[in-house]
C-alpha cells in the first residue's frame, strides 16, 4: 500500500462536469475490479471503461489503490445511511424481535449482495489502510449505538446489557453475511440463511434477559 498521501484524491471535483468524470472513473473502476480482480484492475482499464483519457484520470487519483479507497469509502458510507434509516425506521415500532432481526439480516445481505467480487477485492484482496480500518470502527461503533438504543426501548426485551448484546448482534450479522455472500456453503440459499441468522441470534437475546431467579425447592412434609 502507498503512503497515506498517495491514497487521496489529487483534487476534489467542485464543479458539475469534474463531478460527473469522477463519477464515472468510480463507476468504471468497480466494474473493472469486479471482473478482474484487484492484480487486472488497471488504472489504464479503468480510464477505457470510463471514457476518459489516462491523463484525466490522473487528475483526480494518483493510482489504482486511492481509486479502491474511493470505492470503499463509498461503500461505508452507503452501509451507515442503510443500517441508519432502517433504525429510524423501526425505532419505536412494536414488532416482534425475530421480525426486527430479520429486517437488519435482509437489508444486510442485499447490501453486501451487491457486486460480490467487488466486494471480496475491496475487503479481502486489497490492501486496506489504517485510516480505513479506523473509519470500519467507528462505523461499527455507530451501529452498536444505534442497535443498543433499540434493544433498550424494545417492549419485549430486558436485557442485562444492551451494548453488550448490540455488540455481539452486529459482529456476528456482519461476520456471518460477509463469509456467505464471498463463500456461500453448497444449497444454501439467502433466505434460509437468513432464517437460521434469527433463529440463532432471537434465541441469544432471548438468553440475555435478566436473570431468573431459581426455584426454591419443594419442602417435604414428612419429619
């Protein structure tokens, strides 16, 4: 990976056309990645893709790996303004918790649906940079804030430690999505891994609650 100052834009796009050429070299470069991988995603394909010559390209990126950072930039920001308007959405709602779970699983799996070898360059082929990885987190962080919130209000649910559980809920929706959608196990469809992805995290939820006290035992009447 470059130094950090060769993975940003050389110039932002202020005006429309600039905006529309960078547009298109994204546009382009997620295709190109897409079909050939991170080694034969050249900044040479991609300006050809685009429409552009290789000079304009260089205007605005100084190589292939800020163009991969554009994209998963992009990316981060799509997943937080899809998870976002989903918990604006839901929140105060009296739905059933499988059903609540089932909406994150489904907005999640058609999230990382979206261009999976894209998906599988950004994230496991390229090489990914420490301000990205930050980024990750506190994307993450968000998430947790925003699930534990909803857990909390969530008339059927009393749980020891919301944060906690909201932590373990989106580690394990992200863990899980991302491993089918890069490598879906042999007849598996979506929507059955979605139904197995609720079942298991309604039940740990359900195993979260406060804890219940123990019977006392019976006393015998005999002396």
């Amino acid at each position: 990976m470059p130094a950090r100052a060769a993975l940003k834009p050389r110039k932002q796009p202020l005006q429309a056309r600039s905006r529309q050429t960078v547009a298109a070299i994204l546009t382009a470069a997620a295709q190109v990645f897409e079909r050939r991988g991170y080694a034969g995603g050249t900044t040479d394909a991609i300006a050809e893709r685009a429409g552009v010559s290789v000079g304009s390209l260089y205007q605005y990126f100084p190589n292939k790996d800020a163009i991969l950072v554009a994209l998963m930039e992009r990316h981060i920001e799509e997943g937080f303004a899809l998870i976002s308007g989903l918990a604006q959405e839901v929140r105060g709602q009296p739905e059933e918790i499988d059903a609540l779970l089932r909406r994150f699983v489904d907005a999640m799996i058609a999230l990382h649906s979206r261009e999976p070898h894209l998906h599988r360059v950004l994230f496991e082929n390229a090489p990914l940079p420490g301000s990205l990885r930050r980024d990750l987190q506190r994307l993450e962080n968000a998430f947790v804030e925003q699930i534990a919130a909803l857990l909390s209000d969530h008339p059927g649910l009393a749980l020891r430690d919301p944060v906690l559980a909201a932590t373990m809920l989106v580690r394990s929706i992200d863990g899980l999505v991302h491993g089918f959608i890069l490598r879906p196990p042999p007849e598996l469809d979506a929507d059955t891994f979605a139904d197995e992805l609720v079942c298991m995290l309604g039940r740990y939820l359900e195993a979260r609650g406060p804890a219940k006290k123990s019977r006392a035992p019976a006393r015998s009447d005999s002396r």
